[in-house]
C-alpha cells in the first residue's frame, strides 16, 4: 500500500536530528496524536528499548474531562493541558501525519504551524486531509518520518452530521482551543448584553445558549455553565438576573441515553430544578450566524431559534487522515482502523501489519465488539501497548503475548450544583454502589479525576482552582 509522498519531502532524521539514535540499536517508535492515547503511551513506552517520536498538530495534551470546567473558568486553562515536550527523551514534531508508507516505512508529516489560528472546525469536511487544506495552514515543508513500530492514536474529529451551518457558526468543545473560544464568545456576549444602545431581543438573544447533543459532553457544558451563571454573573451582573437561558436538544427523547433510567431521570429532575431546558425528539435542520432551525413535526416551516452561543456535541466522525488511509481494514461504520487482539492494524484481508497499530478512538477490534470512544478505553489501550512493545522490544513474540482487554470502570458525569451522577451498573465488578448520585458522587467524581490528572504540576493547581474558584468565585476576564 502506497500513498503520495513528494519527491522532495526530506526525512525527519536528516532534518530535524529525530529519531536518530536507532544508531545507538533502539527500535525507532512513532506515535501519530498526542491525545488520550498517543500522549499516555507516550509517558509510558519503554525509552531504553525506543527512539520514541510524537507527531501532533497539538505540542500539548488536553485533560478532555475538564474542558467544559475550563470554559467558564472554574479551572484554568492550563490545568487541562500537559505540554508534550515535558515528557522526557520524547522527540516532537508539531505536524499532521498525511500519509504513510507501509513498504518504506515512514510518516509523511506536514508541519502544523502556526497553530493557534486552527481548530478542529476550521477544516471543511470537503477538504478533510488533502495537502492543499494543510497547506493553507502551514507554511513550513513537508518532511518524513521513519520508523520500526508505528501507533496510530489520530483520534477522531467532532461529528456535525452534515448540518448546514455547523462546521462555520456553531462551537465544537473537544480541545483546549476550542474550550477557550467558548469563553471568550461567553464572556464577549454577557458585555455586550449590557451595552446600552442593545435592544429587548438582541439582548434575549445575546444571552440564549444552546447546546446540541444531550451525551455526558454537553450535559457537564450544560451543568458548569448554570453553575457559572447562577454563582457568578448575576453577582457581577446585576442587572442580568435571571435573563441568560441554556437550552440542551437532542435527537433522543431525553439526555444521557447510555446511563441508567433512574440516573437519567435524575439528571432531568435536577436540569428542570436549575432552569436548564432540556428539549429531547428535536432535530436541528440548519444552523445560521445567529440562529438554529429545528425541524417541525407537520411539514410547517422549520422553527427559527435564536442564539447568541451555540456549542455542538453532537459525537464523533471519522478522522480525515485515517479515512484517506488506502488498503486497510476499516469499521464499515465508524470508518476506524480494524485492529486484531493485539491492537494490530490489519490490512483489507483482514491480516495484521507487522509493527503498526491502532490506539484509542481511531482503532475498533476487529472482533465485533465495539467499545465506546472514552478516555478510559484510550489510556486502557496505552497502557497495553507499552507492555507489548516492551515485551516485543524484548524478543517475545507479540502473537503469543496476552491480547488487550478493555475493563469497563463504569461512566460518570458532572450534573452541576455539587452533584454528579456514577454508572458502573455495566461494569463487571458490580456492587451495591453500582449506581451513584448526588453530592457523594460529585466527591468521587472530582477525587477520580484529580488522580487522572497526568503531571504534578496539574495535581497541584487542579485543587488550587478549585478552592479559588469556590471561594472568590470564577475568573470573568476576557482576553
Ligand atoms: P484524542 O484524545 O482525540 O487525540 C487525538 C490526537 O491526535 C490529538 O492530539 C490530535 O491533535 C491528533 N491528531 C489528529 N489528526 C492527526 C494527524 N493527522 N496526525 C497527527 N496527529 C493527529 N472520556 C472518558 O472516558 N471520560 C470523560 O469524562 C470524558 N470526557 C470528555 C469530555 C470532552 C469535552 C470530550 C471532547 C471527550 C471526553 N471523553 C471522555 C472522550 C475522550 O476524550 C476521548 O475518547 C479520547 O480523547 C480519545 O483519545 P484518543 O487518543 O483516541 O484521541
């Protein structure tokens, strides 16, 4: 399988010095992403054993569970990354992998520079992946990467189900960047709302969030923000009591369809109770610069809905680079890379590749059991793929290793108001705590991820944050 690789693109090794000590008898290991998986295995890979390389448009990794906190400034931004390059004997490369060579074995990388005038969503769909879109966003040249193991761990890219008006208007909330374009259009609108040439409406409108996807991604947006709101600016906006509204849509008839009934009852009751408004059976038919159109139910015209913040969750579509990928085994659905036991690409037999494989939300075991797109399955599958490639590094033979097996810890969500919710009715080992929520969970929600939290640097300043926040309130400056 071969894919276009320019004439001129020179190797990493020769360009940047990476990758170079396979002279000193290490395996080469080039780790695609800097996310859950790409950033832990990362961490974890044996680096007397492997030259380890990360190649990421992002030079850091973002703490995902705490990006809704770090939107209305209950924690800092920081507090939701942790620098790649604070990884020790980890070669960098800030780039997107666009193509791979599985006879040559190299990465074609094209320089994602300069990064902070992208996100996810400024990619068309129409363009996902091509050289003249990655082009456009970077002005340094092409190089590639050589290596003996590749991990792929690219992820995958927020869905907006082809809606018209998503991708250009509405806030997608799956990185630290994105987290910090939500603030900002947050903290714009409450200023402008208190212009004094600002109309009724426009005002109603300035303050009317929407949040479109009812999953544990815009149901913990949803819940930080009525905490911000209801804590913080009418403190210090008076005068806008009681006039922001936070909308919830989802397709479902209600929020949080994979947990429990009970819990998810739970979480409505609390929503209604804190004036979140939770419109379930709703589809969202088109999305303008300031307005949403929901389908109506009897051929009328679709509903207009104005908005001044719009953050869409709507969950997860394929990654451009991994779908332009050619002769490989894919999930028919998800298009994700088909992995065997030992989470090893397979090619469109369905064979595994020597030395390449697949991690976190762009891999699916190729035995028919799909595992949700979590954190928890990421990092679960880092932490495999470490061992393996220590064991491989080692001589052992990677067929007679143990396959990977995802243990499912359970879900929780954050539900505002010191109350969370905790599911792990699926989970094997369950016990009569099988089912939480409350204040008592809120606790084991924010105690579970404290310990997640990867460096000290951020086991120190997540607790700070917190007590900050809590007692002077939250950060409302905007820049
Ligand atoms: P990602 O973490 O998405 O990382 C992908 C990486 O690849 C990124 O660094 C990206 O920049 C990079 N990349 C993309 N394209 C390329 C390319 N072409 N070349 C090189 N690099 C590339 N899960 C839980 O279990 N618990 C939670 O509480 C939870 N909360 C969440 C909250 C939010 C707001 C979001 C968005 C997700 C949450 N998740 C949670 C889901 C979890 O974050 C994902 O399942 C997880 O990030 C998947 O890890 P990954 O490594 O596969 O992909």
């Amino acid at each position: 399988m071969l894919t276009r690789i320019p004439a001129r693109a020179p190797t990493l090794a020769r360009a940047r010095g990476f990758a170079s000590s396979s002279l000193a008898g290490k395996e080469r290991l080039v780790i695609l992403g800097s996310g859950w998986g790409g950033y832990n295995l990362a961490r974890k890979a044996d680096k007397s054993l492997y030259d380890v390389t990360v190649i990421s448009p992002n030079s850091y990794f973002s703490f995902t569970p705490f990006l809704a906190s770090t939107c209305v400034g209950t924690l800092d931004f920081m507090c939701a990354t942790e620098p790649v390059r604070g990884i020790k004997k980890v070669n960098y490369g800030q780039g997107w992998a666009e193509s791979v060579d599985l006879e040559k074995r190299t990465v074609h990388v094209v320089p994602a520079l300069p990064a902070q005038h992208k996100t996810e969503k400024d990619i068309p769909d129409e363009l996902g992946g091509s050289a003249e879109l990655h082009a456009a966003f970077s002005p340094g040249d092409a190089y590639d990467v050589p290596y003996d193991k590749l991990v792929v761990a690219t992820g995958c890219r927020s869905a907006s189900f082809g809606t018209p008006g998503v991708i250009e208007h509405a806030h997608f909330l799956k990185d630290v960047r994105e987290a910090r374009a939500i603030r900002y259009r947050l903290l714009q609108n409450l200023e402008i709302a208190t212009e004094p040439h600002i109309t009724p409406e426009e005002k109603k409108r300035l303050l009317s969030v929407r949040v479109v996807g009812g999953g544990p991604t815009g149901v913990e947006f949803a819940a930080e923000l009525c905490d911000f709101v209801t804590q913080d600016v009418y403190r210090i906006y008076p005068h806008l009591k009681n006039q922001v509204s936070i909308t919830l849509y989802d397709l479902a008839p209600g929020i949080l369809q994979s947990f429990d009934a009970s819990l998810r009852s739970y979480a409505e009751r609390k929503f209604k109770r804190s004036g979140v408004e939770v419109r379930g059976n709703t589809k969202i038919v088109a999305v303008g610069k300031d307005y949403l159109e929901l389908a109506s139910s009897g051929g009328e015209d679709p509903e207009r809905v104005p908005y001044g913040l719009l953050v869409w969750n709507t969950g997860l579509q394929a990654n451009p680079f991994i779908e332009a990928l050619p002769g490989l085994d894919k999930d028919p659905k998800s298009k994700s890379l088909r992995v065997d036991p030992h989470l090893r690409v397979c090619d469109a037999d369905g064979k595994p590749l020597n030395g390449v494989f697949a991690i976190g939300d762009n891999a699916t075991p190729n035995d028919g059991h799909r595992l949700p797109a979590t954190a928890q399955v990421a990092s679960q599958m880092a932490g495999y793929m470490a061992k393996l490639l220590k064991a491989a590094g080692r001589g052992e033979e990677i067929d007679k290793a143990r396959p990977f097996k995802w243990k499912d810890h359970g879900s929780m969500v954050f539900i505002g108001d010191y109350r969370a919710m905790v599911d792990r009715s699926k989970a094997k080992d369950e016990g009569p705590r099988a089912r939480m929520s409350g204040f008592v969970a809120w606790v084991v929600w924010r105690s579970y991820y404290m310990t997640l939290a990867m460096g000290w640097r951020n086991k120190i300043l997540i607790p700070v944050y917190w007590a900050l926040a809590f007692f002077f309130g939250r950060d409302v400056t905007n820049f």
